[in-house]
C-alpha cells in the first residue's frame, strides 16, 4: 500500500529561501507509525551528546577552521604528520565516546522492523556499538585504517599503541577537541611526532574515511541507492545536509516520492525539500517519540519488505 502524502507548507526565512514547515513529536509520532519501511539518515548532531563535537552551528555555520584535504593527506608528509599528531589525541576521546539513547532507540526502532537502513555520515561507529546491523557508514570509519600502497589493513587502536611507543617524549598541550577524533594543538607541536609507516611496505596509512576532497566509494552510493529503493520514507536526524553526500540522499528521496522528516535544531541545506522538520534536542526527540512508539499497545511491527 503506498504512503500517505504528507501535505507541505513551506515559510519564507529571512533571507528569502524556504524553510520546512514546523512539525511537532506526535507529527513526529504518527509518521513513524504510518510508514512501513524508514530509511535514516544520521548526521554529527545525533552525536554530539556522546561527547563528539559537531561541525557547523544551528545556523549551519563551520565550527572547524582547517580541515585537511585529501590531496594535501596524499602528496604532503608535513600534512599526514599535522592530522596523526592530532589523530594521536582525537582518537582518545573517540574511544570514550558510547552509544547515546537516540542510537539506543534506532536499534531498537531496527529491531521491531521499521528501519530499511540507516545510513550515518558519522565516522565514530556509535550506531554498530549500539545495536544497529543495517548500518551504511557513509563516510566510512576511524577506527580501521589501511595502506594507500599496498591496501593492508590495521586497527586503529593497534596504530595508537604504535604511535605511543613511538613518542614517548613527545607532550604537547592540547588546546580543544574538533570533530572526527581530531585534536587542536599549536603549531609548534608537528615537527616533534613520529609517524608510523605501513608493516608491510612502508606505505602512507590512512583511516578509512571519506577525506574532505575525497570521493564516496561507487559501491557505497550503490547501496544508498539501492536502499532508497526499498524504502517508504525518509528520516533525517541532527544534519545540516550541508555536505552533498548527504543532500543528495534527499533530493533522489524526493525524486522518488518518498516523504522527507527531520529532526535538527536548525535549518537544513535541504529545507525546501523537507516535509516537516522537528526543532530541539534530536537526541531527547528520537529517543522519547520512539519509546513512546513502541510501548504504545497494538503498534504493528512490520516485517522486512522483500526486494
């Protein structure tokens, strides 16, 4: 049976472009309930109460002023030292970070069969720490890395214990935490860490993320694709959709027909499209509107739709 149409009113902002109609937790609610098979799409806001900081404010301004390019990771070693010396600190508070309740209630949400896949632009693996199987990791993960010589692959918290054995007399202050395990340090700092090579070959290692300037692996997009497909909605939760791996999950889930929620404190690269957006705290919404949800007496649970 298809989907009920969601009737969209877009308003004017400020500066003259469409911002989605406000839409409030029983809206919320009764989207959930109403549709068979969601397809989620998570960004850094779902994260931010595990402790990971975010990129952009509400406003969808950049909080991080120097991100490395993927082109500069690849041809410069001056550049793979700056991002392991900040990697080496970043990667400490990563590995504290835990699963907050809203990843709790995806899991649960894919449990009772509402959840096609989710689809995560997050690199911090929370949504597998908490439960969830049908997870795309849009960007890919810190915590493998690979060779970009021979394509061997290591652990992440294998390289820490490299790296810490390797400086040990190297202690420089960290002066903030950014987003993606990646810590803030004076310049100053580089040209005292030492770098760990390849085993292997002695090749550059990289973590297996999507690198600013880098491209999203075709098989990857394949399977956003291909869960689009069988998908009946769309949710977004706490991104900007700023980023256009992101923006096009939208925009083809529009094409497709498919009704587009959001849950996000603030505005979206993607507004026009949205059928309703919920303001506030993702983490708080998501985890009270599906709590509610599935103890509500006589929920259908669907089962998973065949291809």
């Amino acid at each position: 049976m298809a989907s009920a149409r969601l009737i969209r009113i877009p308003t004017l902002s400020v500066d003259g472009t469409r911002d989605a109609p406000p839409g409030s937790q029983d809206q919320l609610a009764e989207f959930l309930r109403r549709q068979r098979r969601i397809l989620v799409l998570t960004g850094a806001g779902l994260s931010t109460q595990s402790g990971i900081p975010a990129y952009r404010d509400a406003s969808g301004r950049w909080l991080r002023r120097d991100p490395i390019l993927y082109q500069d990771f690849m041809r410069c070693p001056t550049t793979r030292r700056r991002y392991w010396a900040r990697s080496f600190f970043g990667w400490q508070l990563m590995q504290k970070a835990a699963p907050n309740p809203a990843h709790h209630a995806l899991a649960r949400l894919e449990r009772a069969g509402r959840i096609s896949r989710i689809i995560t632009q997050n690199v911090d693996s929370l949504h597998h720490k908490a439960g969830c199987k049908a997870v795309i990791e849009l960007h890919g993960r810190l915590s493998a890395v690979s060779c970009q010589r021979c394509g061997a692959a290591t652990d992440r918290d294998q390289l820490q214990h490299k790296l810490v054995m390797l400086n040990t007399d190297w202690q420089p202050e960290v002066l903030g935490y950014n987003p993606d395990g990646d810590a803030e340090l004076d310049a100053s700092a580089y040209p005292g860490f030492r770098v760990v090579d390849c085993d292997a070959c002695g090749g550059e290692l990289k973590p297996d993320v999507v690198f600013f300037g880098e491209s999203v692996p075709r098989a990857r997009l394949a399977a956003v694709d291909q869960a689009l497909s069988r998908s009946d909605a769309l949710l977004v939760v706490g991104s900007s959709l700023v980023v256009m791996s992101g923006y096009r999950i939208v925009r083809q889930a529009r094409r497709l027909g498919l009704p587009v929620v959001a849950i996000n404190d603030g505005r979206t690269r993607a507004d026009e499209m949205i059928d309703f957006k919920v303001g506030g705290n993702c983490v708080e919404v998501l985890d009270q509107t599906i709590t509610s949800l599935l103890a509500t007496p006589g929920t259908q649970v669907s089962s998973p739709r065949t291809p």
